[in-house]
C-alpha cells in the first residue's frame, strides 16, 4: 500500500490526515550540506532536534528526509496529543505510514485507558519487527508536557529496528533519557548550535531574498540575527529595495532578536 493511500486512511485510526502529511517545502530554500550531514554522521535509532522557534528543526528534517530513499512516517503532534491515549492512536498511524500495524490495533482505535499496555506491546513488536528499514519522525514535541505519554513515547524508543531511524522535533529536550541514550550511542542530538546559520549561509540566503544588499548591511544582520535562521529571514526580506540607513535599522530591530 502506497504511503499517500496510507495517509488518506489515517482517520482509521481517529487521527487528522494533515497530521501524517510532512509540510510542504518553500521554493528557493538554501541548501544546508553541513547540518545534513549531522544526521548522517551517526547511525543512531533517535534521532532529536532541539531548539527554540525558528530555527528550522521542521524544516532541515524535512529536507534530510527528502533526500532518503526510505519509507517515511510522519506525525505533526496535536493540540490533542498531550493525552497518553491520543497520543498514542496518533503515533500508530504514524507507525501504520511505514510498517502495517496489526488489525488488532486499528480495532482499537479508541483504547480505553485499561487497553494501552496492549496496544503499547502492538507498537513495540510492529517497530522491532525485521522489515524494510524506515524514517518516524515526531514533530513538535513541545507540545507535549504529561509525564505518562513521554514514558510511553520513551519505551517505544527501545525497540526500534535495525537499519530504522525515529526523528523527535521539539523546542526544548523530552524527558526520554538523552543523555543516557547520547552515551550508550542510540541517539544523536541536533541542537541550536549545530542549526544556526554559518556566515556562508547567511550570506546564500541574503543573496537568495535580498541579492543588492551590500558587505557593510550584510555584516550588520549576521551580528544583529546571532545565527538565528528566522531573523536573517525576516531581516533580508524586509530590506529588500531598501538602502538607506533608517529603514535599514528599523528592519534589523525588527528582526525578532
């Protein structure tokens, strides 16, 4: 079955289908080689992004993912999700996008809180189950602050096959043992430094938005945007077509650093 019809029939198991699709990518996006790379560097079966808004955690998973041959599975978590049991019928037809879960678990799609340690045990054998590797990946994590999906969330990470990969998008670090996945090599961590700009990069993407901007105007955003992706944003595009010097400061102090 075919990920887009997989997609369609998310609501089998109660969840939005845009929840399931990845978001679309902006035409003209720089192209980051460096921060792709990070993803590869380790084999690891997590992989976490972490970082405050607007610094492109969505959107470099996005474009790693686009260049993987893999099947993928996606899941934008909801307003919703922050409920153990919601979370965890979202996450199947996450799971259900790559690797069919068993009928048993679309049956209960509406697991009462009693049934979970069932349906849990369902997803664990469909992620440790030998099978075509895939990517998982959980985007805006943030959203999520219950104790009981995070534990939930974690003991999935513990079985996930070999030669897959799960991808957890947040602005700040889900209590799911990091650090003691970091060490004994099962996750990789992306965080703020390794996802702010480089001045190669601030400069590709001011000559993308903005190409006459001049050396003095471009040094002034990189100091004012610190490496932050959305303030050079916003800051090469409000200065297009602009030249002198107030319009250029009221543009770089609205930058959002």
């Amino acid at each position: 079955m075919s990920q887009h019809h997989r997609r369609a029939e998310a609501s089998s198991l109660g969840v939005s289908p845009q929840q399931c699709t990845p978001p679309a990518l902006h035409p003209g996006l720089v192209a980051r080689p460096r921060v792709m790379e990070l993803f590869d560097a380790n084999a690891t079966p997590v992989v976490l992004v972490s970082a405050g808004a607007g610094y492109g955690k969505t959107t470099a998973i996005r474009q790693w993912v686009d260049g993987d041959e893999r099947p993928l599975g996606w899941l934008t978590v909801g307003p919703h999700d922050n409920d153990p049991v919601v979370f965890v019928r979202a996450l199947a037809s996450c799971v259900d996008q790559v690797v069919p879960v068993p009928e048993a678990l679309v049956a209960a799609r509406d697991p009462a809180p009693s049934m979970i340690e069932n349906v849990l045990a369902l997803l664990e054998s469909a992620l440790a189950e030998p099978h075509e590797p895939f990517l998982i990946v959980v985007d805006d994590l943030e959203r999520i602050s219950n104790a009981a999906t995070f534990s939930h969330l974690d003991r999935l990470l513990d079985n996930v096959a070999a030669g897959s990969r799960i991808v957890l998008s947040s602005r700040s670090t889900p209590p799911i043992r990091a650090a003691r996945r970091v060490i004994d090599g099962g996750l990789t961590e992306i965080g703020v430094y390794d996802l702010a700009l480089t001045d190669d990069e601030i400069e590709a993407i001011i000559d993308a938005s903005s190409p006459g901007i001049g050396p003095e105007v471009r040094r002034r955003v990189a100091k004012r945007a610190e490496g932050w992706p959305a303030g050079v944003q916003l800051a090469s595009l409000a200065l297009r077509n602009q030249t002198d010097a107030e319009s250029i400061d009221h543009a770089l102090s609205g930058s959002g650093q």
